[in-house]
C-alpha cells in the first residue's frame, strides 16, 4: 500500500470518528426534552425581538469557523479568556442573552448534560423553521472549549470580501461553493449597519457608487444611510421579506439587489462559479432549503469537540 493512499485512509477514519460521535439522538436518554425545552425559550424571544433567529445563527456561524463549533464565542474576557467577543468581527454580534436563558432552561431540567455548543445548532434549526424556512436532523454531541481564540477571529468571512477570499475561507474549513451560496441565504433574513455597506453608496471607486448596485436600490439606501450619517442605522438584509426565511435573496442577487459587497459577489464577480448555484436558489426555494440544510449540517461538523474532550459549561460565558 503506498504512503499517500495509507495517509488518506488515516484522516478518512479520523474524521468519520469525530463526526460519528455527532448523532441526533445524543441526548434521547440523558435530555430526552431538549428540543421542547429550546424551542419554547427561543419562540418567546422572536415574539420579543424578531430578529432573534438572525442573530443566534450568525452566533453560530462565527463560532464555528474559529477552531469548530465549540461555543468558545459565548466565552467573556477574564480569568486567562481573551475573549472572540471583544475582537472586530463579533463586535456587532448580539442575542447572548437568549443563550443564557437557554443555558438556564436546560439546567433546571437536564443539569450538566446539554452543551453551549449544541444550544448554537438546536436554536438556529428552531429559529430558521420557526421563519418559514427547512427543517433538519441536527447532529448532537459537542462539548464546550476551555479557550477561546480571538486571535482565530480573522478566518471568519466579512462583508468587505470578494469571491476569491469568501471561497478561500469557505474552503480552509471543509466546506465548498454551494455550502459559501447556501449559508449566505441565511441572510434573507437579520439587518446591517450603515458602516458596513455605506462605501457601496458614494465612494467605492474613484468617487463612484457601487455599479453593481441597482439605481433605484442605491437611492432607497442613500435615503437610510445619508453620506456622513451615523453609521449604527441598521436596514434589512432582504428588503422584500425581511421577517421570513424564503429564496428571495437569491432573486434579489438577480437583480443587483445585495446590500453587502460579500453577497452580491457571489452573483456579479466575472466568471463566479457561483452564479449558477444562486440562479438555481433564486429558481427553486425547495433547492435552497434542501442545500441550507445540508450546509448548516457540514457547517456543524466542523472540528467538534467530542468524547472526553472539552467539557459541558455550566455556564456559557464562563469555563467550570
């Protein structure tokens, strides 16, 4: 047998192993209630804030690519943590407190056994139904982290970047072209910050708007975010149905209609091979749902801590 094919077959079983420790039925003995338990907790946050299930799946995701999905994101400064929390990517993320008292709900009934990081993936699963959106068997099992790793904040896509780097950060973590366009529909619903598109509207070359961007788009976004406003304004993600979970992002990709410079790359780049996988979204919202599943659940097998490894917090924002 040669070398190269016995260390293919040696990361085959490394691999299969960490992800057959993942399993939908983790905790059908020791929290046989987990699901009922979230998701009464996360339906009465989205009656209070109907953004929750936007901001607890993008929680989820930039947990996930820094170092797997270990919960290490809920972790707050103090007591040898830098905490993900502090550094630029995850300034702007929020809904921690939803988590806390999902912690709290699950505690009460299943105390040591129902992990931060597991809370992540059942709350996004829950959150996208609850929209209107696809269900999926969630693979069960992960423990906690004892670190986090701020540091390992940079391999989180950002909404500055073109195609070449969203594929390359997609690809550093396993997951492909059609997990970048599927996982990026998570943002037919949630909001942005002035700040993070505004240069799109007046100065992105040589003094010049965005071409990409629709005119009659451009001066709908003009009007929220006047030039030299105030950044923190937030505006929908999705302006044709920003509440429920549809394929209509994918359609307003079509029609130069993405409000970040990292969405409407996939569809205007030249020769994207992306192009063709969001005109087959924008087609068919069965399509999508079928592909958001299938990536959120490659998106949580990224490098799980499993087995005797990590541990179950007590506390999301603090190690044992």
């Amino acid at each position: 047998m040669s070398s190269l094919l016995v260390i293919v077959l040696y990361a085959a079983l490394w691999f299969g192993r960490s992800h057959a420790q993942l399993n939908p039925s983790y905790y059908a003995n020791t929290c046989p209630n987990v699901t009922a338990i979230v998701r009464g907790v996360v339906a009465g946050a989205a009656q209070n804030d109907v953004r929750i299930g936007a901001k607890l799946i993008r929680m989820h995701f930039h947990d996930c690519f820094v170092n797997g999905c270990d919960g290490s994101i809920l972790l707050v400064g103090g007591n040898g943590i830098d905490s993900e929390q502090d550094a630029v990517p995850n300034q702007t993320v929020t809904g921690y407190e939803v988590v806390d008292d999902l912690k709290t709900a699950l505690e009460s009934a299943c105390p040591g056994v129902v992990s931060c990081a597991d809370i992540l993936a059942i709350a996004s699963e829950i959150l996208v139904e609850l929209a209107g959106g696809p269900t999926w068997e969630i693979p069960l099992g992960r423990k906690d982290s004892r670190t986090a790793n701020r540091g390992g904040t940079s391999a989180i896509p950002g909404p500055f970047e073109d195609l070449r780097n969203l594929t390359d950060k997609f690809d550093d973590v396993g997951l492909d072209s059609t997990d970048l366009v599927a996982l990026s529909g998570a943002h037919t619903f949630g909001f942005a910050r002035c700040a993070v598109f505004s240069r799109r509207l007046y100065d992105f070359s040589n003094g010049n708007p965005d071409e990409t961007l629709d005119t009659a788009y451009l001066q709908q976004l003009r009007q929220v975010c006047p030039q030299g406003s105030n950044g923190g304004t937030t505006t929908n993600l999705d302006p044709s149905s920003p509440y429920t979970f549809d394929n209509n992002y994918f359609i307003n990709l079509q029609n130069n209609r993405g409000l970040l410079i990292s969405d409407q790359v996939l569809f205007s780049t030249n020769g994207a091979p992306t192009a063709s996988i969001v005109n087959r979204f924008a087609g068919s919202q069965r399509e999508f749902f079928a592909s958001f599943s299938r990536s959120m659940i490659n998106m949580g097998n990224i490098n799980p801590l499993t087995g005797n490894q990590g541990e179950i917090r007590t506390d999301c924002k603090r190690v044992n």
